[in-house]
C-alpha cells in the first residue's frame, strides 16, 4: 500500500482558502478534535488554553470553526474559557454562504449536572439555538431551566453517552461535528472511539508539571491509530492535522 503524503508548509505562505482546503473533511459524517498543548504537553497554561495560543493557530481555529456544522464543548471549558454566543466574523459567515451553509454553526454544550447559567449569552445571544447536551436520568428540575434556551439532548446514565449524542446531532443533519474539548469531553471520545480527527496545536512552551492532558477522566480501552495528514508551521507552532486510520492505508 502506497504511503500517503504528508504536506509540509508554513502558513504564512497559504491563503485563507488554501488553509480551508487544508481542512477539507474526508466524510459528510466526520467528528474532529482541536487542541492546542505545549511542547511538553500541558492543555493549560494558568488555567486556560489561551497563554499557549496566538494568532497563528487562532487562524486554523477559525477556519475549523467556520467548517462545522455543530461546535461540541464540554461545561468545563465553557465556564473556564467564558464561552459567549458563538458568532463568527463577517469573512467567515461569507465564505459559509459560499458553500450553502446557514452562517453561523450551532453551539453544542455538555454537561454531566447542567452547572451552567441559562441566563448567560452562550445560551441567551446565540444566533442559533444552542443544544444541552445531558444524562437523561438528569433530574427535570436541573434541565428545565434549560427548556426555553436550548434543545435539550437527553442521552446515558449518569454521564453522556457520547455515541447516541452524536448521533441524535446528526439526526438533526449537524454532521460535521467541530470538538474544542475540553479534555475530559476528548477523553470520552476516544474511548467511545468516536474521535474521526485531531488538530492538535503543539506550542513552542515548556510548562512543567500540573496542568491536564488534552485528554482526560476514564481511559480508553485501546489506542486509536492515526494518520499524519499535514504539518503546518508558524512562529514556531507546529500545527498539526491528524486522521483516523494506518500511516500505511
Ligand atoms: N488546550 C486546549 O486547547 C483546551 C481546550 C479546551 C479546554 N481547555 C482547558 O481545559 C480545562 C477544562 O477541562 P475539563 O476537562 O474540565 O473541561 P470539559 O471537558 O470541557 O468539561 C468537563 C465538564 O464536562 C462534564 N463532563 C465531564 N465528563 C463528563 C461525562 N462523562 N458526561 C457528561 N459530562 C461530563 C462535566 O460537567 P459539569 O461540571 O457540568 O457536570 C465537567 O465539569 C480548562 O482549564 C480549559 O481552559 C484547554
């Protein structure tokens, strides 16, 4: 079997619809994962992902963002990150009418216990309709509240069962699904082997020991194999695409 090539470039060097060809999706069904970690593997950096981002993978988050149909975050990374509504810039709403898509993704929230704020503006100014993604034992008087700010995805048994989450997404045609974590969302999806892609940024930072992984909480059973798909380097970030599957398929 052929080695599939793996695409080397700095991105400087690409224009904005090289990079969103960079990030095309395999499949009409496709989940994929974006993290940015330090080079010795942190997921934070004083608490958030931001100290060890910049502009540079900012541009690739951007143009993921605008490429999904569903963007998935877990409560904690909506609370430690002050999610707000999810709007996008004037560009990338252009370019998402370009391919026919509505302008703005849908926000998709999970939670294990609905600790989050029904009031605040990721629920109350989204231009979409956001989904409450929840265990359906959840007791009603937590995610009642929720009802008239959201769709509520009522799925497992004292956590989320990530499989039938997905699922009831595309059900509803969100199908290319866009994950920002955080690392306990990603740690469930490995070992449900839901996880189609990771984009992972890897900072040029040491931070020492302390922060989590980009994934975390239960382990996974088995490892998933993944597939090279390019490397992009600016300001000595190396961002990098991987795909589910054999570097030799
Ligand atoms: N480096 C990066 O690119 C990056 C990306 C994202 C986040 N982060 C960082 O990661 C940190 C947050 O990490 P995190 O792992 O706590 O965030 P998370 O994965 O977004 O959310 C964890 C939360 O999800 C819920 N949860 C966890 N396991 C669950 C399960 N099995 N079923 C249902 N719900 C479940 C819990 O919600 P409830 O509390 O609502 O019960 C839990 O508090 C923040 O510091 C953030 O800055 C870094």
């Amino acid at each position: 079997m052929a080695v599939a090539e793996v695409v080397f470039r700095k991105l400087d060097e690409l224009t904005d619809d090289e990079v969103y060809a960079a990030y095309a999706p395999p499949e009409p069904d496709w989940l994929r994962v974006n993290f940015v970690a330090s080079a010795d593997g942190a997921a934070t950096l004083e608490g958030l992902s931001g100290p060890l981002s910049g502009a540079e993978d900012k541009r690739v988050f951007k143009v993921l963002r605008a490429r999904c149909d569903v963007l998935l975050a877990g409560s904690g990374t909506v609370r430690a990150e002050g999610y707000g509504p999810l709007v996008l810039s004037a560009e990338r709403m252009a370019w998402r009418r370009s391919q026919g898509l509505p302008e703005v993704p849908v926000m998709a929230i999970a939670t294990r216990t609905a600790s989050l704020d029904p009031a605040s503006g990721i629920f109350t100014e989204a231009p979409r309709r956001p989904i409450l993604i929840c265990p359906a034992d959840l007791p009603d008087s937590r995610v009642e509240p929720f009802r008239e700010v959201a769709d509520v995805v009522a799925v497992g048994t004292g956590a989320v069962d990530y499989a039938a989450a997905v699922a009831a997404l595309r059900e509803r045609g969100l199908r290319q699904i866009l994950c920002e974590g955080g690392p306990h969302v990603f740690g469930d999806l490995i070992a449900a082997g839901l996880a189609d892609e990771l984009d992972v940024t890897i900072s040029p930072k040491l931070v020492g020991a302390g922060p989590m992984r980009i994934a975390e909480g239960a382990p996974a059973e088995e490892a998933t194999p993944l597939r090279l798909r390019h490397v992009l380097e600016a300001g000595g970030n190396l961002i990098l695409r991987y795909v589910r599957g054999s570097s030799d398929e």
